[in-house]
C-alpha cells in the first residue's frame, strides 16, 4: 500500500519521500517515479527508531524544503494465538505499528506546525475493535490498530489550531505482499470475502486514492476522521 500511496500522490503533483527499513526497496519506487517525471527521495528509516524518524524528516526539509503530508503505512501482522502470544511478539508489533506512527507523526508535526498547514493521514484497519471487529489470532495487530484509532482523533484535536488535518483510513482485505505473507488459512480467506459485499479483495491504489483525498484540498473541512474501505465489510 505504501508504494502505491507514494505513485499516486507523485502523479499528482507530491515531491515524494519515500521511507522503509529497506534502503533498496525504497529506491526502486523512486526510480519509478523519477521515470514517470516526478521528484522523490528514498531514505532508509526504521520507524521504532526516533533518530531515524528525525534524520527523514530533516533530509525532507533540506531537499524539499517543507512537510506537508505525512503518511502513516509501516506495519507488520502476523496470526498467533493470544494463550501464545509472547511479550516480545507485542513488543514488536506495537512498536512498528503504534509507537512508530507516534514518532513519525511529532516529528513531521513539527515542522508542519511551523507553517501553519498539513495534512496527517494514518493507515488503521477494519480489525481495530471499537467501531471496527476483533479478529481471532490478532490480539497485538488488533490493539495497534485500535489505538491508532484512538491517536487520530487525538492528534485531530491538538493539532487543529495549526490547520494541520489528522484522519485516517481503515481498509478491509486488501491484496497486498503482508496479507499473502501472513499465510491466511484459505478457508478463513474464502470466509472473509463470503462476508465482504462486493465479493473481493481491494487493490492498494483504492486506498492510495483515498490517501490522495484525504491529502488534498478536496477533504478541507475533514479532520479526526476513520474513512473504511473495505467493500462494505463493516455494514454487514
């Protein structure tokens, strides 16, 4: 999702940074959107990491010169039994997938605070609990996602007397490398999309879409918002 977050905004116009734990991977999305006439900077960033978090934003500002979007993708899942669940396996994913949309989002704040203006956008999911559902096997994915929930519309708050918009965006079964990657029983896979009204999988560039939305002038009076996109899993 993250890399079709970063083409869609490129081809409309965003001077792209492009962030992961992988230098390489980072750079081959940059050469993508150099190739189709866009601008864009790949920086090696582990977001549990708040000196890596700071060293990204000031090499943003030194190239582009400002920040005025931020948005929250880095995640990981992974299907263990709660009884199983180890404290180390928590630890992790609340780090990568919570403390790490923290760091990212003060210090991009920061700098957004300076000129009065920008736009926040954090990726959640349907599996947040609250307004969303609980999922069996994801106890540390589910309460990650649901305080993500919770950040957004706080951040919403604090920050809105600097015009800097905070929403986010809770997609439903999405095609991605991490869905294959958490080795999805097929049965519970065949079980999900019986229950997603449109019948299918979404594709990344339905949530990079309403990434650009939620960045873009067209959602100006939006902010503390969780928009799903999730072919109308939740209205079942």
């Amino acid at each position: 999702m993250g890399k079709a977050d970063a083409l869609v905004l490129a081809k409309n116009g965003a001077k792209v940074v492009v962030a992961d734990i992988s230098q390489e991977e980072c750079q081959l999305v940059v050469d993508e959107i150099e190739k189709n006439g866009g601008e864009a900077l790949a920086v090696k960033c582990d977001v549990t990491n708040k000196k890596e978090i700071e060293e990204m934003v000031k090499k943003t500002v030194e190239k582009f010169g400002k920040v005025d979007i931020l948005v929250n993708n880095a995640g990981i899942c992974q299907f263990k039994p709660f009884l199983e669940l180890t404290e180390e396996e928590w630890d992790k994913t609340l780090n990568i997938n919570l403390k790490g949309y923290f760091l990212c989002a003060q210090a991009a704040a920061k700098e957004m605070v300076k000129q009065k203006s920008g736009a926040i956008v954090n990726i959640a999911s349907v599996a947040m609990g609250q307004m969303g559902l609980g999922m069996a096997g994801l106890a540390h994915y589910t309460a990650s996602k649901g305080g993500i929930a919770a950040l957004t519309k706080t951040l919403a708050l604090e920050l809105a007397s600097s015009n800097i918009r905070v929403n986010a965006i809770a997609p439903g079964a999405i095609d991605t490398p991490m869905a294959a990657a958490s080795k999805v029983d097929p049965k519970m896979l065949e079980a999900t999309l019986a229950m997603i009204p449109l019948h299918r999988m979404g594709k990344p560039e339905e949530i990079a879409n309403t990434v650009l939305f939620l960045t873009s002038d067209a959602s100006s009076y939006i902010t503390g918002s969780i928009v799903v996109v999730d072919g109308g899993w939740l209205a079942g």
